[in-house]
C-alpha cells in the first residue's frame, strides 16, 4: 500500500472537477468526499454502523475536543482513536486551530502559540503547532492538519496578515514534528477573502510539499459568493497532483460550486447539527419536520432516498418523535441527511465520469437557489 | 394462521416454568418471552432494526401516551401503530390504566371510567373502559389489554378491595367493546399483595374466557420477596393453556422466579432507563459506566456478549461517551440491556428445554442476590 498517494483518474474537461482516489493507511479514499463530523468521537446521534451504512468513507474529529477530553494519553490507552470510536475506515483529525479561536477564551496568541481557557471547565491550556501535530500524531488519525490561526469575517487587515505568516510559520514546524509516515499531513491556506494574501499563503505553503492542501477560514459568515470567489481563485494555485481540502464546508450549493473550482474534500456538522434539529436535507428544499403541516404526512422524507429512514418511516411518525422528545426523532433525521450528501456526492461522482457535470452543477445550482437555504 | 393460538412445548418437571408459542397476527412469540417498552412508539434510544438485532420479539407501547399524543385519529392517518413505530412484528399496548393512575392528576374515580389531568398540558381526559378498548382496537396492536385500576403500594384494604371490583365490572366492559377477531383482549388481575382478593379476582376474570391473563399491579414498591409470594400464588390460578403476563416486570432474578412460577411474559423499562443513565446489566453484577475506574478500560461492558456495543466499543470508550453527552453512550448501553435481557430469556428456555431450569434459576438467584442490584 502507498499511504498518501493521489491519483487522478478522470479531469472534467469544462470545469475543475476531478475525480480521484487517496490512499491512506485505513483504506482508500474516493474524491470528491464528504465527511461527516464526529467531533468529541462520535457522529452526534448515529451509531458508527449507521455512518458507515450512509456511504461515508471517512470521519473527521476534533483534536481541540479530544485533547480537553478524554485526553490523549486516555486515547492512547484505549488503543487509538480509531479503537475508541469503533471505525476502522479513515479519519481525519483538525489541528484544533479553529476551535482554539472560536470556542475558547483566549489568553495570550503568541508567535509561537495559544493559550486559552477550557471551553468546559476554564481551565488554561497551551497549544502550538509542535504539541498539536504530536497530539495528532497520538491519536492517530489517517490524515492531520498544521496548527493554523483561523480568522473570523470580517477580520482587519493587519489581523489577516499575522494569521497568515502565524499558519505559514507553523506548517514548518508542524512538518518538522511530524513523526508518523503513516499518517498524511495537510497544509491549510488561510487568508479570508483576500486574494493575494491567499496566493501568498499558498505559495508558501507549497514549497513545504506536503501530501495535501486544505482551503481554511472560510464558512465563517463571509457568504456563498464570497466564498465560492475566493475558491474559485485559490483551488487552480494548489498542486494538481494531490487532494484540495475545503474545511467546514458546507451546504450542497458550496459543494456543487467548490468541486466546479477543484476542490476534492469537504466536512460539515450541517446533516448532524441540522438533523438534531429536524431540519432535512431534500433535493427539493429543507422540510422542518416538526411543522405541523406532516402531521398526518404518511410520505417519507424524500421519495427515492434508500436510507434507514425513509425506507421505514413517514414525515409524520418523525414529526411525532420529535415532538415528544424521542432521540429516535434526532437520529432518524440525522441518518437522512448524512446520507443526502453522500448522495449528493455520488451524483457529482457519475456526472464527472459521464462529463455532464458543468450542466448538472448548473441546473442544481440554480434549483438549490430558487428552493432556499441550501446555500450558506 | 390461527391467531391466539398458544401451544405449551414443554413444562418443566419441577416447577411451574413452560416453553410455549403464541400465535399473533404479527406472527409467532416464543415464550417466556421479554418485551421492552416502546412508550411513545419508540423503544428509547434505539432504532426498531436496533431492536430487532437483540432478538426481541415484540414491544410494548402505551395506549396512554399514543392516546396524548399524537392521538388515535393521527396514529390512523398514518397507518397504524406497526407503521408509525416501522416494527412489523408483535405489538402489545397496554390498556393505559397504570398511568392514569400513576402519571396524571386524577379529578374523579367514578364507577365506570376516570377523568384525569393529562400530564402534558393539563388537559382534562376521560378514559373508561370502553374506550380504552376502543383507542387500542383502533391503534392496532396484537395483544391488548382490559382498561384496569392499578393500587399502589401500600394500598388500605377498602381501596383495594373497590379497584378489584371496578377492575372486574370493567374487564366486562372490555370484552364487550372489543371489536377485532385479529387482536387478543388479556384480562389482568388486580389485589395488591392480598392473596384473598388475587384469588377472588382471578376467579372472575377467568370467567371471561379471554385469550390470556396478566398479573397486574406488581413492581410498584413491594419488593421481590411479596411479589414472587403473590406471583407463586396467582399464576397457578391463572388458566394452564394460556399465556400468562406478569406486567411491568422485571429485575433479572424478578423474571426467573416468575417464569418458575409460570409466568410467560414480562415487560419493563428497565434496560432502556438504566441503559441511558450509563447503568448496565452483566451476569457480574451491575456496571455504572460513568465511573471514572471504567476511563481506561479496554474491555467491553460483559465478556461473551454478542451485542454491538460489546462487539465494538471498550468501556473507556462508552464511559467517555457519557462523560461528553454523546448520544451514543446511552444507545450503547441500550442495545447492551436490551440484549442482556433477550440472552437471559434464551438460558431460560435452554435450561427449560433441557430439564435444567431449577437447577439453573437457583444458582443464578444466589448469584444475583450476591453480586447487588439485579432484583427489586
């Protein structure tokens, strides 16, 4: 096996699209992939089986959260993260960058890291690229990300532009203390919506020649145009030859628009976050499951979805487990939804290979438009 | 198919323990059989396949709280109870009795039905016995039961004496009402721990000529010791050719000394309610899953078990599941329980078939008895 090889087996010929396969010590990848997000270890609301049933070929979770529990030394004796959380196809780990910055109460950024208080307890904790890539190298994920400084939106410029020599100069260090070739890490390109400190940042992010390059900072608020301008530019200046990561991203409309642009990997806690909520996914707009109006709604939630949950349960009988509180409302939806967008990326998959995917983005872009909310 | 059909396939030589099938529209029980509880159309927790995985064979719903919500007319609009619940197997809903009594604010016992405060909202409700029959005729379940007044404990004299007789006087109302050949209408014996009016009471409704018959108003305070007292008096009484219920029960060593007695069927909360609170049920003794002895814990929640959580996750994982309020945690100890108390009923009908069974039930009442927590 070639941990961290990248091959490209079909280029759209219209767009950036590409389909590809990531080797990684947990089994390959097919691209473009969504992962579903299990950040303290679990998918929120499903049993691994029940990911695994959906489609998804790999899992992110997140360091920051592990690190603060269970820790990484009770990880490590529970076996890996691999063991804890009962999934043994490839996982993904954050750096904890973005939740340090967005969680947490910082105390002091430094140039060489972050203290910050515990989101749990207050407690003071210490990050840097050296410990995160260690702790990542502990847990064992399959693929890792740098130590980055993620920014919110809008940022100051002067804000902007330390964050992005901040991420420059860790990704060194994070290679430096990269100790596991078993386990592929992953630059990220920060730089919000400002083009030239992107291509700054992705320029000096590529003489590190790493196995991957992700797209972070984005999804913050800055919007679906903003975004897809930004990725539109930033996805051609990544190395052809290996997998193009756009983090925390997103709704289907992103997706759509980010694979056109060349991006091969995406994560968001939307499916899960949404489905706890009763919120699903169609192809036809989101459905609120627990609007009275599905009451008496013997349909399941999308006609034609082979999952669990529309093949044995109607909008109405969610609507009732929602409404007197039964987890089983939660899960069921969650479930849908996860697969949705696995679905959603098998569809991306057969028009690249069939090369209809520029006309099917096109039509799916503007019907995701005109039914609402499926676009950040 | 002969619907209410119930064959005795074996008895036991030295106590009342019988093996037997009873034939549903849903299909055949094997009895003794364990049936978890499903209040709100959900066993919690879980889903119906999650179920079905442990071997269960049928669930049991309550008629009180499908009658609250969503309703009779909205269970109709979507199918039935099969349909809303997707589990195509046996149901049995309860009459609804035990929880007007126990969950609401009564207004007025009357002689013919009860009005209630619904514990939701307020709401005032009237439930009596023709329409609890009726509400169950309509939900659709395979096994229903009579509309019943269930004591509490302790209970004086002249209020249990009156609960039996209205207990009776409206079991004859039940029979009555009950409008549908495919579901079976089991009478349930009421008196408290007071063996005269058990008897009494047993003797009327056998009078019905009804295709089963539970012991109702047990678990609710008395202990093992005068539950299995009443239980090894009533159950001789009950008629030997029919299933006999002991409802809402039980413990482990509850359901063993019950089946010794000749008891056939059991439901109870139990595996689902402690399942979510991080208590599960080993042969050992019980485990607390939240304890911090469990963080570093390698092995699975019982050796030998072949339940998925068993089969994938370490205690350390499960305990950290908890710890962060992943639902995962209490679905895990769910399907542990659940199947814990399946497997229990399997060594009964082995131990049962192969002329073992006293043997057996008193080694493992010792051990139960001696290991803590696993009887009432």
């Amino acid at each position: 096996m070639d941990i961290g090889k990248f091959e490209i087996l079909k280029k759209d010929q219209n767009s950036g699209a590409r389909l590809g396969r990531l080797q990684t010590a947990h089994g390959e990848i097919k691209t473009p992939v969504f992962m579903p997000v299990g950040t303290r270890g679990s998918v929120k609301g499903m049993t691994p089986r029940q990911v695994e049933e959906t489609g998804a070929q790999i899992i992110l979770a997140n360091t920051y959260h592990m690190y603060l529990r269970p820790g990484v030394d009770k990880v490590e004796a529970l076996g890996d993260l691999h063991k804890l959380m009962a999934w043994n196809k490839p996982i993904l780990t954050d750096s904890g960058g973005y939740q340090v910055f967005s969680l947490s109460t910082l105390n002091r950024i430094g140039e060489d890291g972050v203290e910050f208080a515990s989101h749990i307890d207050g407690r003071k904790i210490y990050l840097d690229a050296k410990i995160a890539t260690e702790v990542q190298n502990r847990l064992g994920a399959d693929i890792i990300m740098c130590f980055d400084e993620c920014t919110p939106f809008p940022c100051p410029q002067d804000r902007l532009k330390k964050a992005v020599d901040r991420s420059i100069r860790w990704a060194k260090i994070c290679k430096e203390s990269h100790s596991r070739e078993d386990q592929l890490l992953f630059a990220i390109v920060q730089g919000g919506i400002d083009l030239e400190l992107r291509k700054y940042c992705a320029q000096e992010m590529i003489k590190l020649d790493l196995p991957g390059y992700a797209i972070g900072g984005l999804s913050v608020g800055e919007g679906h145009d903003n975004m897809i301008r930004t990725v539109d530019y930033v996805a051609p200046l990544l190395p052809e030859n290996k997998p193009r990561y756009l983090m925390g991203v997103g709704f289907p409309a992103d997706i759509i628009a980010s694979v056109r642009a060349g991006v091969d990997m995406f994560d968001c806690v939307l499916p899960t976050r949404n489905g706890r909520n009763g919120f699903a996914f169609t192809d036809d707009g989101p459905l609120r499951l627990r609007n009275a109006s599905h009451t008496e709604d013997t349909s399941p939630i999308e006609q034609g979805c082979d999952c669990y949950c529309c093949k044995n349960f109607s909008r109405g009988a969610i609507r009732h487990f929602f409404i007197v509180s039964e987890m089983l409302g939660p899960t069921l939806v969650s479930i849908h939804n996860v697969r949705f967008f696995q679905r959603l990326m098998d569809k991306i998959h057969k028009n690249i290979e069939n090369g209809t995917f520029v006309d099917w983005a096109d039509e799916k872009l503007a019907k995701y438009a005109e039914n609402g909310l499926l676009k950040n």
